[in-house]
C-alpha cells in the first residue's frame, strides 16, 4: 500500500492499480499496450468490483482480443440506471432551498413513484425514455385521477430534468416530458368559509376540550399540525400571543415533529382578545402544568400527539349540525384568513399572520375579502334605497 501525493490511498498490482476516492467508492486504471493510461467511465462500489474489471482487461491484453473503445462503451452502458434506481438516489439527495424533504412530501413522493410511475418507466434505462413513451404513459395514466395524474407528471417532469442537467456529463441528452399544461392541477374542493353564525354552531357542537381547537384554527388560522404540536410553553397569557415554532405531521402511522411546513411558518400569532376567557379555562382544565405539556393532546392524562382520526370523528357530527357538511378542518384557517382580510389587513399583514412564503396564497384571501366588500356595498346601496322610499311616501 502506498500514499500518493494527493494523499488518496492506491493499491499498486502487476497489472493496473485501484485507488480508493473520498466518496469511498474505487477507480481503477491501467497503462494499456498503447503506452496509455485507461480508466472505466465510472467508479465502483467495492475493491473487489475494480480488480475484477483489471483483471477482465488484462487477459484481453493476453488473448490478444484487447479492444479498449468497445469496452468503455459496453460498460457505459451498464452505467447508465433505470429510472427507479435514479429516482431513488434522486429522492434520497433532493433539496429544496438547501434543505432536505419534509417527510410529508417525501412519502408523497415516493407514493407517486410506487404508484403511478415504476409500473411504467421503473425498469427502463434512463436515457431509453423517449417523447412517445411519455406521451402514451400520460394518455393512460390514473384514469379518473386527474389531481394525481397531474402530480405525477410534474414529478416525472422534475426528475428527468435534473437527469437532463446533471454536471459535469448529463445522463440524458434533453427531458422527454414536455406536455403543455399537464402539471397543472384543477382544484377538486372548493372553499367556501364559514360564516361566523355557522362556525358559532361548529363550536357549540363540539366536545368542551377540542372547542379551543377549532377557534384557534379558525381565529388565528393554524394548521392541525401546527395545532396538535402547541404546548402550554408557546402560548403567553399575558401578551395574548401564540408562539408556532413547531408542527407535527403524520408519515406511515408515525408522527413526526419539525419545523413548520415552510420557513415562514415560524411566526407569532396574536389571540383575538374575546377567544382568551376560552384559552384560559381550557390551560387551567385540560392541560398539564409542565411547559411541554400538549395542549391538545390524544386523551386526558397523556402527553401523545391527536391523530387525525381522533380529531374527525368529533368534528363531522358538529359541521354537519351548522348545516355545513362539506366544510373539511383545514377549511377553518381559510375562513381566520378571509376574517383578517375583512379587516382590512395588508398583504404583508396576512402573509405574517397565516405563515405564507409567496403572496399568491394571500392575495386568495385579499380577493375573498373584496367580493364581501362588494356584497356590504350592495347592501348599504339597498338601505339608502329603503330610506329614500320612505321618504316619498312622507312627501306625498
């Protein structure tokens, strides 16, 4: 064994040498009859990998069969991976703004990968994937399932574009999937908040302990992640504020606690003052003295994360007793965002308080809010109406 001067360890050998590199993986490499040095066109996993294919090529030279141009191209391409070898590697580095997945998109990935995209392209060669492989996939693919379709292909799409820009040697020559508007995905639901007579119903109808829950997710327009990871710790009685530094998700059955679902998700909320008499009362009832303790915790006594499922099987019965049975959870943080809207807050103001990144999501609720202005505004004009009538009549 000895060191080179770059400090990488070689094995030196009667034939060829193989050299481990700092990704741990072994190139091998040999002066040829030509007086030349060859290498193969990629590393190997093991040591045992490299000398095997030293030793392939040295009895070439010996069979007087030697014909290095054939082999690197045959070697090539076993190289190149199917499309579920990249894709695997793909989701296991993938980053967005530098940081890894969130569990949640990674396992909804990988859903739609298992699902929807191996059956398909999972055993072909990357680069063998062509323009009419994808259009016949996409003419078929989740029929009935135009959401899933939609988000399969923008999948598909991502993957064989970081293929087709890969550094320094792209594995594909250009991306194959190019159908114009094919990740665009049509809303299946559409929101329409609760008034607040309805959510005034919702509430009543709930158990007294998840009562808090649902006005908070309506008030101050969290998330039920957000809400299941709030401890006692991140609500300050006195300045009326709620801390959301954390929020929980559920992956495969486990819950899994992380920072909010995006960077600007960690934020402070201040309590609209007429919820704090509920506040109080539900700390002082249903929540432990430590300042870890959940507030919203699975059952009394215990400090594990409600499920969903725990959570629903309360809440169906109350929206459908406020005549409301297409209103889903996540639907109360739409309505807290359309109530700051009437309120005249700002774009920044609604981005700060809902947790939004991009001031798309806002605007929604900026627009909501101006067509209730513009039913104020026909209303006013059918008050002015009714008083200008009346006083007709006086006159004659």
């Amino acid at each position: 064994m000895s060191r080179s001067t770059s400090g990488k360890k070689q094995t030196r050998r009667s034939f060829g040498r193989v050299e481990l590199r700092p990704s741990g993986r072994y190139r091998a490499g040999y002066i040829g009859p030509d007086g030349k040095l060859h290498r193969p066109p990629s590393t190997f996993d093991s040591k045992d990998d490299a000398i095997a294919w030293l030793a392939a090529r040295r009895a070439e030279i010996q069979l007087n069969v030697w014909a290095p141009d054939i082999v690197d191209r045959s070697v090539a391409k076993r190289a190149v991976p199917t499309f579920e070898e990249y894709a695997q590697r793909w989701l296991s580095t993938r980053k967005t703004k530098g940081q890894p997945l969130r569990p949640t998109t990674r396992d909804h990935y990988q859903y739609i990968l298992d699902g929807t995209l191996y059956p398909t392209f999972g055993r072909m060669p990357i680069d063998e994937i062509s323009v009419d492989d994808v259009n016949d996939w996409y003419e078929t693919a989740a029929p009935g399932r135009e959401s899933q379709r939609a988000h399969a292909y923008s999948l598909l799409r991502t993957i064989l574009g970081t293929a087709a820009s890969t550094r320094p040697k792209p594995l594909i020559a250009f991306n194959p999937a190019h159908i114009r508007g094919a990740g665009n995905v049509k809303p299946a639901h559409k929101v329409k908040p609760a008034t607040l007579a309805e959510l005034e119903v919702l509430v009543k109808n709930l158990p007294d302990k998840y009562r808090l829950m649902a006005l908070l997710a309506a008030w101050c327009a969290m998330r039920f992640g957000e809400l299941a990871e709030l401890r006692r710790g991140d609500i300050d009685v006195k300045h009326k504020r709620i801390q959301i530094r954390r929020g929980v998700v559920r992956v495969r059955g486990q819950m899994i606690v992380g920072p909010p679902k995006t960077d600007a998700g960690i934020r402070d909320v201040a309590i609209p003052p007429h919820l704090m008499p509920t506040v109080e009362y539900h700390l002082l009832t249903y929540v432990g003295s430590e300042p870890d303790s959940l507030v919203f915790p699975s059952s009394a006594n215990t400090n594990r994360h409600m499920q969903p499922s725990t959570l629903y099987k309360v809440y169906y019965a109350a929206r459908e007793a406020a005549g409301r049975k297409d209103l889903r959870w996540h639907d109360l943080r739409h309505t807290g965002a359309v109530l700051a809207a009437q309120t005249g807050a700002t774009l920044a103001e609604l981005m700060g308080r809902l947790g939004h990144s991009t001031p798309g999501a806002a605007m929604r609720y900026q627009h909501a809010a101006a067509d209730r202005d513009a039913e104020i505004a026909r209303r006013l004009s059918e008050m002015a109406g009714s008083v200008g009538a009346r006083n007709n009549d006086g006159d004659r």
